[in-house]
C-alpha cells in the first residue's frame, strides 16, 4: 500500500482532528503561523490558506471570537 501523503495538499480530514486536540492559543499560533507562510509566498497550492480556515472554524465552534 502506498502512502498518500502529500506536503503540498491540506488533509482536511487529519487537520480537522489535529484542531480538535488544539489549544486556543495553539490554533492562534497555527494561524499566525500559515499567514506568514502566505505573506512569504510559499502557499502554491493553497495548503495555508486551508489550514487557517480549519482553525478558524474549530475557534467559532468553540464560540471563540476569532481576532485573526
């Protein structure tokens, strides 16, 4: 069986799960995090641009406001 990984492409499915396991200050820093991969230009296929969504949605649905 192969691995189906890729660096490029979010998994929606396993950031989902990793948000979960989050912190509050940990999905502010995953955040901070992908928009200075996005700012720097090294978001071609939009992996970070994913990401920041997944943790902004587990942040609302903890009732978070989201300041990001």
């Amino acid at each position: 069986m192969m691995n189906s990984y890729n660096p490029y492409i979010c998994n929606w499915v396993v950031e989902e799960k990793r948000a979960k396991k989050m912190s509050i200050d940990g999905l502010y820093a995953s955040i901070d995090d992908c928009q200075q991969c996005v700012k720097n230009g090294i978001d071609y296929y939009g992996k970070y641009v994913d990401q920041i969504s997944i943790y902004r949605k587990e942040l609302h649905t903890r009732k978070v406001v989201v300041i990001k």
